[in-house]
C-alpha cells in the first residue's frame, strides 16, 4: 500500500464511514422506497430510519454502514468514481439488513440497536418476509446495474457471497448442538470456516463488488475479496469478546447473550482449549448444563477470561487484521483510498483492543 497513514492528514474511521453513508443514502431510500408498503415500512424500522408507525426517528441508529463503504472504497481504490460502486453498495446494505432481522429471529435476540428487534416490533412472520422483500430488492438493483457484463458479474459475486453467509450461519446454529469437548466438539478451523462464511464472506463481497464495478481486474478484485475476508474474521472475534463483554449501551444487546444460548464462539474454544485449572471448570461447567441466569453466566465469562478465552480471541483479531491490511498492501491501489481503507480497517478492530 502506498504511503503510510501518518504521512499526510487522514479523516478518521468515523469520518469515512459518514461520508460514505452520505453518498448510499439516497440510493437507499429509494430502493426501500420501492418495496411494498408494509415490508418497506419494516425497512425503515430494521435501517433506524422511522419508528413503529412510520414516523420519521431523525435520533435513529442506522448502524455504522461498513459495508456500503467497503463498496465505495473498492471502487475508489482501482481508480473509479464511488458513484460507479452506489448500486453495489445499496446491494450488500439490504442484504446485511436482511441477515440482521433474520438472524434475530432464529437467536430470539429481543434486542436490536437498543430497541426491540423487527420480530419483536411486528411479529415473527412480517420479519421474516421484510428480510426476504430486502433480499430480493438488492438481488433486484444489482442486476440493474448500467453494463449487461458488470452487472452480470457483480450479480453472480453477491450471489455467491450470499450462498457462503447461509452456510455459515447454518453451520453456526449447528455448533449450538454440539458438544463442548470430546470427538464431536467444534474445532478452531471450523469456527473460523462458520465465521468467514457467516461474516467475511459479505464483507469481501462488498470489496469487490466496488472493484468489479469499476472496471478492476479479476486479480485485483480477488484481492480485495480475501482483505474484506480477513477483516470479517477479525470483526467476528471482535463481536464474539463483545457478546460476552460488551456494555449494553454500546451493543444494543442483554449482557452474556452468547452464554445464554450456548454459542460456540472462539473465546470460549479457546478458553476450553488451553487445559488449565480454569479452563477444566470451565468445561465441567458448560457440560453439565447452560448458563441460564445471571450469575451463573458470570461465573462462565469469569472463568473463560481466567482461561485466557478473552486475550485469545483478541490475538485471533489482530492476526486477521494484519492479514487483511497486508492484502491490500500487496495490491496495486489508488493513495488515498487505501489510506481509508487502512484507517477503516483499524477502527472496526480497535473497539476492543
């Protein structure tokens, strides 16, 4: 990558993201605009746009906007306008909204952005239809894209990104079943297979859908795709500290939510992995029931930080982290964005470290 990010005067991650969102916003709202009134209604709710009964929240939490970003940015840095890389953008912003409400139906998370989740809000069969009407609508606006080969192109790359984030999130379910130790325990490369497909996979789609957009070559696009792959395994590590340790205010989730349910996440294996005084409580612990109440969940994270679960998974990010800047590193990139990129990238990893 050229240059380096303390060179020159270099917005922060929140300031790209901003100027990111500014760009997609219109787009956006004309693409939910464009739904059936009802499930565009949901829409808006499920983005932070409006309230229950569609009226506007200007306070609303829309959510960070990464992958929108990522769109833009992947045009930007193999030298096209971010206008090109707008309908990539919308694409794989309804497609993480529909994972979003999705997945909160079959976690039960009653919590989404410090506000009930869709489910909650409407119920469960209207959640799952506004997922299925977003996921249509970014299948839809992607094929629509100027260009019969572009947009033919960036059609199949969502649609496989699209075929990776189901398996990961069915292998992710899966997990929740399985033992902790002995021969059917969850190892760590299949964690991170589950976490590349269930994350990584949309936020390398959305790399590449900009490069893809503009005109970039296949080379080019690969190699953005793995970055945005290895910044998904560094942003799983991240939540998974973050559903055991994060403060509510900040997640928008119950405290020990992971722990409640049982889900296998990698500061957990790790934990279990490590053989220590701690890490054999741990496993007695979590074999001989779930953590179903408040004390006994804080007894789990207690022992999985003791077992070194927590600076494991922390280590896990910034190996994942390292790999996706040294990606971009050997790409040829336009300056600038790849100084965004980079900035970016240290921000969404740094919310634990």
């Amino acid at each position: 990558m050229p240059g380096t990010v303390e060179d020159v005067d270099v917005p922060s991650a929140s300031d790209v993201l901003r100027r990111c969102r500014e760009l997609v916003r219109p787009a956006l709202v004309d693409a939910v605009g464009r739904l059936h009134p009802w499930t565009g209604e949901m829409a808006a709710y499920a983005l932070g746009w409006s309230d229950t009964a569609g009226t506007p929240e200007p306070g609303g939490s829309e959510g960070k906007g990464v992958r929108q970003a990522l769109a833009l940015l992947g045009a930007e840095a193999v030298g096209a306008d971010a206008a090109c890389a707008v309908p990539g953008a919308v694409a794989v912003e309804l497609v993480h909204t529909f994972s979003l409400l999705h997945d909160d139906v079959m976690d039960a998370d009653a919590l989404r952005r410090r506000r009930p989740a869709v489910w909650k809000a409407y119920g469960t069969g209207p959640a799952v239809l506004a997922g299925d009407a977003l996921l249509a609508r970014a299948v839809t606006g992607l094929a629509g894209t100027p260009g019969d080969h572009a947009a033919a192109a960036a059609v199949r790359r969502l649609c496989d990104a699209l075929n990776d984030l189901v398996a990961g999130q069915a292998e992710d379910l899966r997990f929740e079943h399985r033992p902790w130790d002995g021969p059917g325990a969850v190892g760590p490369e299949e964690y991170r297979s589950m976490a590349e497909g269930k994350t990584g996979a949309l936020l390398g789609c959305a790399l590449a859908l900009g490069a893809v957009l503009g005109g970039a070559p296949e080379p080019t696009v690969a190699a953005l795709d793995r970055a945005g792959r290895h910044l998904g395994l560094a942003f799983q590590a991240v939540d998974d500290i973050l559903g055991i340790w994060g403060d509510p205010a900040t997640t928008g989730k119950p405290v020990h939510a992971d722990l409640h349910r049982g889900k296998k996440t990698h500061p957990v294996l790790a934990a279990l992995a490590g053989g220590s005084r701690a890490a054999r409580e741990l496993g007695t612990l979590l074999a001989s029931a779930r953590p179903t109440d408040a004390a006994a969940a804080e007894r789990v994270a207690s022992l999985v930080e003791e077992a070194g679960g927590r600076a494991a998974t922390r280590g896990e990010a910034r190996r994942h982290l390292d790999a996706a800047r040294d990606a971009l590193r050997a790409t040829p990139l336009t300056r600038t964005a790849a100084r965004e990129l980079d900035v970016l990238f240290a921000g969404l990893a740094d919310r634990v470290m």
